[in-house]
C-alpha cells in the first residue's frame, strides 16, 4: 500500500527539479528583459516537454545523428543548470537591492552565455596529470596510464582517436581504463576501432553505464579489439598483479570479490575498479594502488557539491592505510559536453 504514494512522491519531484530547471531559467530571464510580453502557454509546455521527449526518442535510435542530438539536449540541460545556479543569488539581490530588471536579466545572459562558451570548450580539452608514487625496487622506473569514464555515446567515437593518441604519446607500460567507456547502446567494433592502436598492454574494468547496457557485447567488442577485460579477476604480469572487479551499487563489492582472490608474493598490487567505494578493504587485502573513477569531480560547479556529500573521495590521490587510492575525474563527460570546475582528464602515474 505504501509503493504507490512512494512512486508519486518520487515522479512528483523528479518533475518539480525539471521544471525548476528547464522552464524556471528562460521564463524568468524573459519576464526581467520584457517584463510586458505576454508568455504564451505553449511556451511552459514546449521547455519541459520537448527536451525530454527528444531525449527519450532519440535514445532508442543508434546513429551518429540521433547521439548529437542527444548530447546537444542534455547541453541544453547543462546551461538551464547554470542558469539556474546564477538566477537564485540575482533573485536575492532584487529583493534587498533596488536594482533594473532589464539589467539584471541581460548581465545573467551574458554570465551564463561566457561559462558555457567556455563549460563546452573545456569540455573538448584533454589534460594530462602526472603522479609520481613511491614504490618497490621491482616496478621503479614504470609508468601507468590511466582513462575513465570516457563515456563513448555520450561523446561521440571521434573522441576516442585523440585520447589514444596523446596516451600513446606517454610512452607508459600499461593503459588502464577504469569504467564507463561506454554508455549506449549500438557503439561498434568501427567506433571503437581506435583502441587497437594503444601501444601499451591495454586492462580494462566495467563501469556502470556498461552494466546498464549491452555489457556482454561490449566486453567481446573489447576483447577483440585486444584489451584484457577484467570481471571480477586477476592477472599476473611480473612484478605487477592487475585485479579488476565488477562496478556494483553494493558498497562491500571490493571486499566481497576480493576475498575470493589471492595476493601474489612479490607484486605490486594494482587494482581497478570504477567508484571510490571500498578503499579500506583493499588496503588490507594487499592492494597498493588502487584506480577509480566515476565521480567526474562534479563535471559542473556547484554540482560537485552535492557529488561529494556522496563521494567525499571527490578527486585526486588519497592515502588509506598505506595504499595509494586515486579518483579520476575522468577523461570524457556525461550528459552536457560541458566542464566547468573539472578538465577531462589521462593520468599518468611514474613508479619511482
């Protein structure tokens, strides 16, 4: 008996979000511009509902087209989110300080308008991070590269011919991608063809966006293509011992799967998985370097706010109980191609 008004509370505020979102921004930015124009009904209709049916349909069609277009609706999002965000201090200053309207809508045009500009631009940009970790005699002088969340789909397969080029230019070891390389469904073999071309030994965990779609596929795809996919297991490449494990909502996946796997003697242990859950256990099972992802370090400010109540392991290196953990805040984007607060990131970590 309780589902149901659960079910309704839950709709009822995912439509109050959007609505706050999608319509709240434009309308109002129109009422303080042009105070006297009348606002026709459609036009409430029209921004809720035609990104969201857009969204939907186009999902359900697998060409280059329909995933642009699904990249530039959830853009749209991205800037209504924005906008937004710079619309609440604005209604706050009118209401202490006797401010014009018209003034205040159009300098909330121009702030929003210059952050996406450079949100999107960012979003284009591939940065390259350098960290240097202690480590045992036998791995001194390596060097690991890792990628996450680069999110294939989202972004389109042309993304993925200058991440292996500027990796391939690192001249590392091994290549490591921690999750959600991939994020609809349809990706093929030819879009992810790139991949074949990395000249390093390539590992590779699943993320959750894989486990929502045509994970299996994606794993052959992968494998074909000569990247060594990890489900839940290990592989000893001496002196280093790779694990990779499963990308799970349960926060005792780490300790679960590792508990049915044996630490090598004489191994740097390096383990893969997407989220930063589960670091405490790994370190006492063995692991020295942990690599995750899946945070996006927020991807938009001040987004990244309400991301690190969740994950207050946001981004960057930490130490937990004598293991390494390290929190990409990934190589791609979700949703709106947009950054702000965060770069997409290759990380490249040098054994020393």
């Amino acid at each position: 008996m309780n589902r149901l008004p659960r079910r309704i509370y839950f709709y009822a505020s995912i439509i109050l979000i959007l609505s706050l979102i999608l319509v709240y921004p434009p309308l109002r930015l129109v009422n303080l511009i042009a105070p006297n124009w009348p606002i026709p009904a459609s036009l409430f209709i029209a921004l809720f509902f035609v990104p969201l049916a857009l969204r939907m349909s186009l999902e359900r069609v697998h060409t280059p087209w329909s995933r642009a277009c699904c990249a530039t609706v959830l853009t749209w999002l991205g800037i209504c989110f924005l906008s937004f965000c710079t619309l609440l201090p604005a209604e706050l200053l009118l209401m202490l300080i006797e401010l014009d309207p018209a003034w205040v809508g159009y300098s909330i045009l121009v702030i929003v308008s210059t952050l996406s500009i450079y949100g999107i631009w960012n979003a284009t940009q591939l940065s390259i991070r350098t960290v240097d970790l202690n480590a045992p005699r036998a791995v001194r002088g390596m060097s690991l590269v890792q990628i996450s969340d680069v999110h294939i789909g989202s972004r389109q397969p042309g993304f993925l011919q200058p991440i292996v080029d500027k990796v391939n230019a690192l001249n590392s070891d091994y290549i490591l991608i921690t999750g959600d390389l991939i994020d609809m469904r349809g990706i093929s073999e030819q879009d992810l063809a790139p991949l074949a071309n990395l000249n390093a030994p390539t590992l590779y965990c699943i993320g959750n966006h894989e486990r929502y779609i045509d994970l299996e596929d994606i794993c052959a795809r992968l494998r074909r293509l000569g990247i060594n996919v990890l489900r839940n297991q290990s592989v000893d490449h001496d002196p280093i011992q790779f694990l990779g494990i499963d990308d799970a909502e349960s926060k005792q996946q780490v300790a679960d799967q590792l508990s049915a796997l044996e630490p090598l003697a004489d191994r740097y242990r390096v383990l893969l998985y997407h989220r930063p859950d589960g670091a405490e256990h790994a370190a006492r099972w063995g692991v020295d370097l942990m690599l995750t992802g899946h945070t996006h370090r927020g991807q938009i400010m001040p987004f990244n706010l309400l991301v690190k109540r969740i994950f207050p392991r946001l981004y960057h290196d930490y130490q937990v109980e004598g293991m390494t953990l390290y929190v990409s805040p990934g190589t791609g984007t979700w949703g709106p191609v947009m950054r702000l607060g965060s770069k997409c990131e290759i990380t490249l970590f040098r054994l020393l």
